[in-house]
C-alpha cells in the first residue's frame, strides 16, 4: 500500500513499511464516520499511550484533503473507567459487532484517547463467517447514527477540557 501526498515541493509517495504493517489486511480506502475498526497501538507507542494491538476505535473524522490516508479515531474499551468522567460513554451491544469479544463485556468510548493514524493501522472487524454465495469473508461494516456519533463528539470535547461547546452540537 503507498500513499500520495502533495506538498509544496511536488508529490512525494510514501510506502508503508512491511516490518510495522498490520498482519491481517489494513485497510486501502477512507472509512466512513462512525465506523468501528481494530487499529495497531503496539508499534511507535510507548505506555502511558495505549500500546494494544487490535483495539477497537471509533472512526470521527471524514477524508481530508491533504491528509489522504489519515484518519482520526477515538479509542473503545471494555475496561470500565473509574472515574467514570464526561469524556467517557457506554456504548450498547446492539451498535457493535455481534460477536463475542463485544457482547461478552461493555464497551465505553475513551473521549480522552483521540488520535491521528494511518491506514496500515487499521483493520475491519472479521464477523468470523463467509459469504455462502461467494466465499469472501465477512466484515463490520455498520456505522453508528448521527445521535451516537453527537455523543462521542461530546465526549472528545470534554475529554480536551472543552466540554462547554457541547451544546453546540
């Protein structure tokens, strides 16, 4: 996968490095708002980041011109938060993926945890089936409504200490 990217100094192709590449198959186009995928936190992090390889996140950004394969994500956990704080939401199982890893524990949205990725990063979510027609695997593709993505926004706001322009939403 290689990304173009236009700058003042004329087009410059930027090849992902095989050695950091997700293993399974990253993604090659901008997904859409509100979609859920696994991103790869385990290589160029260092804790108190997040670390973990496969986390969920919540897709918050549309494409950007100029930042082709960039995308903006907001972490999910299954991990309750103690506190539980502004910049924290409890998502319901009938929004995620209906397999086990999502309907055996909640999940919350990490208002606080926002961050900027590539696109070899992410993954789709595996349903863990294939299509009986053609034998292609099957994906997570649903995407949270307006009302849930409203609340996820909000929780970013709080979580960079601008909790006051949620009304705005």
């Amino acid at each position: 996968m290689s990304c173009a990217f236009r700058g003042t100094f004329g087009t410059v192709r930027v090849f992902s490095n095989p050695a950091i590449r997700n293993p399974d198959m990253p993604i090659t186009i901008h997904p859409k708002i509100g979609q859920i995928l696994l991103c790869d936190f385990s290589s160029g992090f260092r804790e108190p980041e997040m670390v973990k390889s496969g986390r969920p996140v919540v897709v918050i950004s549309p494409a950007i011109q100029g930042r082709e394969c960039l995308v903006t994500v907001v972490a999910l956990s299954t991990r309750p938060p103690d506190p539980i704080m502004p910049y924290h939401l409890l998502l319901p199982r009938s929004c995620l993926p209906q397999i086990g890893r999502f309907q055996q524990r909640d999940t919350w949205v990490k208002g606080d945890m926002v961050n900027t990725v590539a696109f070899h990063r992410l993954d789709l979510i595996r349903l863990g089936k294939k299509n009986p027609t053609t034998g292609r695997r099957l994906y997570f593709t649903n995407r949270l409504g307006r009302d849930r993505m409203k609340e996820i926004y909000s929780c970013v706001l709080h979580g960079m200490n601008l909790g006051s322009l949620a009304d705005a939403l």
